[in-house]
C-alpha cells in the first residue's frame, strides 16, 4: 500500500489508515455489541493487510483496551494514535462523554491510555476537539510539549474543526491535524492545504462519510449531495459509492492518511481494494469537484 511522509513528524504512513472507534462497543455514542473475538479479529487483519496507523481516543469506550489487549505484542509494526482531555462516567447503562482540558486530566488520560494499550509510549498524541479558548486557559500545549518530553509522547496533534480550526493552524505548534474531509463534507478542502503548509501531517477522518446510507452508517442527510450532483455518472465500471468516496479523499493533494473504521473483516477488504487504485483520474476529482460546487457543496474559504 502506499504510503506518505506525516508532516515534520518523519513518519512514513499507509494512505489508508484504521480507525478504531467501531470497536468501542455499545456504551458509548450507541455503539454496536462487539465481541472479543470480533475486536481481536479486526485489529490483527489490519494488520496483517498491511495498514500500519491505528487511530483510538480515551473515550472510544473499550477501543484502548482491545488494542492493549490483541495487539500489543505486535506494537513494533503500528504508529499509535490517541487523544486527550477526555472523561468518561458511569451512568449504569451507558457511558457519558465530556471533556475537563486541565493538566491534571491530560496527565490522567496519557498514564490511562499507556496502561490500557500496554506500552511505553504514543506516536501522535491528540488534542481531542477543544476551543482555543480552551487550550489557551489550559495551557494545553505547554502540557502537551511537558509530557512529550518525558518520551510517553513522540509528536502532539489536535483533532479540530472549524470554527474552531483557524487559531490552531497559526499557532504553528502541532505535529498533526486530524480534520473531517470528504466529496459530501468539502468544508475543510482549502484549510486541509492550509494546515499542511504549517508543516503538519494532515489525518482525514469521515473519508468514506460513514458508508453509504443502508450498507455504511452514513445519515442520509449527509449523502443527499450525491444524488443532488449526480455522481454515479462518475463511477467507473464496479465501482460503489463508498470506495469513490474514499478515492476521492485520496485524491486531496495536502492530505497524508485518512481513517476508515469497520469492524466488520469483510469491509476492510472492500476499503484496501479501493485504497490501493489509489486517488481519482484527475477528470474525474476536477468534475466531482464541479458539480459539488454547483450544488453548493463547496470548502470554507481560508483566512
């Protein structure tokens, strides 16, 4: 599979990277039932398809666990991301997420996650979606560079959007960006190319926008824009929607890797074929692009 070079990071990564919230189970953000035996299936056929950047969060319910638990032995052949500032409660049948962005928490999330994944250290560790507000009272990132100096931490992220995008990339200060990115979510285009220019790895979540609706769990709303703009007429013979969708992620110049999750063997298979013809014929990303923008499906104007 191909890879990229993530940012100033150095990092070689696979285009097609795992992400490992599908396997979260069923407390949180109504997850689906997952057995062991499910989770340990999927995260070592990632693995052995080659894919080498599995993305996680503290608050993606067992998602660390199962990591620690299933692949850790093999912790030599992965880059390992994970976020923080999370916190999870116990609300008896169901976990609630929220985030308290203080010292004190971040400290808590990095020994937590180190604990549960079963190793000494993380490759890309996240800021997961606060203000800049938020970090700036916090004094998130001078924690972030305090941590990353003990060695539990290579490089620091943030996991952002916009409105709240824009300070993030000035500052000049992170490793990574992980932003939403797809044909039927084009918002982030320009600031993707934006972001990059800072020297960051660009990691795309949303890629495949969740699947298309009744085969993915893609929302039906999010989708309307590809019927609107008629892009079946640009699928090439077999095609699905969801793997010209990935390949039209792909296709982003600026991006370095996006994060697909599945926990299902059968639909990682489907995403590695896809990954591996790898962007769009370039007529093909240009028209897709233009009858996006006719629709009004177009990127936020960067700043």
């Amino acid at each position: 599979m191909d890879k990229a070079t993530l940012g100033r990071t150095g990092l070689q990564v696979t285009k097609l990277s795992y992400g490992a919230m599908e396997i979260r189970g069923p407390r949180v953000w109504s997850g689906r039932p997952l057995e062991d035996a499910d989770a340990d299936r999927i995260l070592n056929a990632v693995l052995d398809s080659g894919i080498n950047l599995i993305d996680t969060s503290y608050d993606y319910g067992r998602s660390e666990e199962f990591i620690g638990r299933f692949i850790s032995h093999r912790r030599d052949e992965f880059i390992l991301a994970t976020k923080c500032g999370c916190c999870v409660t116990d609300r008896g049948d169901h976990d609630e997420t929220s985030h308290i962005w203080t010292r004190d928490n971040l400290l808590h999330n990095i020994d937590t996650s180190l604990q549960r994944m079963k190793t000494d250290y993380i490759d890309v560790w996240q800021l997961h979606g606060p203000t800049p507000q938020q970090a700036e009272e916090g004094a998130l990132v001078d924690v972030l560079k305090e941590i990353q100096a003990t060695g539990k931490v290579r490089y620091i992220g943030v996991s952002s959007y916009l409105p709240n995008l824009p300070p993030f990339v000035d500052w000049g200060t992170f490793d990574t960006f992980q932003l939403p990115y797809s044909a039927v979510e084009r918002e982030h285009e320009d600031w993707i190319t934006k972001a990059a220019g800072t020297g960051a790895g660009i990691i795309v979540r949303g890629g495949v926008g969740q699947g298309e609706p009744g085969i993915g769990r893609g929302s039906e709303d999010r989708w309307s824009a590809w019927e609107q703009a008629k892009l079946d007429d640009l699928l090439a013979h077999g095609e699905n929607r969801t793997g010209f969708l990935l390949r039209f992620t792909l296709s982003h110049p600026s991006m370095t890797t996006t994060i697909v999750g599945t926990k299902n063997p059968v639909h990682l298979v489907e995403n590695l074929r896809y990954a591996e013809l790898g962007p769009l014929p370039k007529d093909v990303y240009e028209e897709a692009k233009k009858r996006l923008d006719a629709i009004g499906r177009t990127p936020v104007g960067v700043v």
